[in-house]
C-alpha cells in the first residue's frame, strides 16, 4: 500500500512480487489518495501517470538490471 500524501502530480504505480511480477497496474493515482492494499506485493514501481497503464498488465514479469 502506498499514500499520495504530499504530492503534487499524479502516478502510475505498479505493485510487484518478490519475482517482479506485476500483481496490480493502478494508472494515474491522484495526489492525496491511498492504494488499496495489494496482497503479495514487495515493491512498487512509480510511473509518470499514463505510462504503465498501456505498457504493462498484471501476470507480466519485468526484470531490473544494474
């Protein structure tokens, strides 16, 4: 769960699991929102809204490289 607390814009945040699969897309959370509670999630990846939302869907996998 994440808060929106504070911001000023808004954002595409997309939960992970511990594999970086992505469990829950929510496009363009506005300022001053909280998410729902994702169950399974170990991270989330913030977005510039309207980035994810076309992007990526839930069961896809992403990896990160350093």
């Amino acid at each position: 769960m994440i808060h929106m607390c504070f911001m000023k814009f808004p954002i595409d945040a997309v939960f992970l699991d511990a594999d970086g699969r992505v469990l829950r897309v929510l496009a363009n959370l506005k300022p001053w929102r909280f998410s729902p509670w994702v169950p399974g999630a170990r991270g989330v990846l913030e977005l510039p809204a309207g980035r994810a939302d076309k992007l990526l869907s839930e069961g896809d996998v992403l990896e990160f490289s350093r």
